[in-house]
C-alpha cells in the first residue's frame, strides 16, 4: 500500500502529533502548572496569616503565573510544529 492510503485509513486523532509525545507533554504540563497553584496558595495563605511579607507574595504569584504561561505556550508549539503524519 502506498503511504497516501495508508494517511488516508487512520482516524484524523492518530495522524496529529506533537514533536515530543502529546500525552506526556499534557502529563507534565498538568503536574508543573498544579504545583505552581498549590505553591500560590500556600503563599497566599501565608500572606494572609502574615508569615511573609506582601511582597514575596505578589513575586511568588507572578513567578508561577509566569511558569504557567511558559508551560501552555510550550504545549501549543508542541502541538502545532509536530509531526502530521504517520510515524
């Protein structure tokens, strides 16, 4: 069989891949983004509770916000600039 027919026979969900493995791309970026709100909410907790200053609250909140960020653009890029074919 050509490889036009062989594309052609698979469900559209196995032809898009990411450049590195989708699903352990997805498994770390939910592990690294989940960490990143407990370690918020741990400092706001803190703030609250006046354990630490406001200011290590507002950098501890805009350091993960930024990690987040990093973390969802990487995912997207992976998705978008990974391979489109058959393996």
């Amino acid at each position: 069989m050509n490889r036009t027919t062989e594309t052609s026979s698979l469900d559209p969900k196995e032809i898009k891949r990411g450049l590195i493995n989708p699903k352990k791309v997805r498994m770390v970026t939910f592990g690294v983004i989940t960490t990143s709100i407990a370690i918020s909410v741990i400092t706001c907790i803190l703030a609250i509770w006046d354990f630490t200053q406001q200011d290590t609250l507002w950098r501890t909140v805009a350091t993960c916000l930024v990690i987040i960020a990093g973390m969802i653009a990487f995912g997207v890029t992976n998705s978008m600039y990974g391979d489109h074919s058959e393996a």
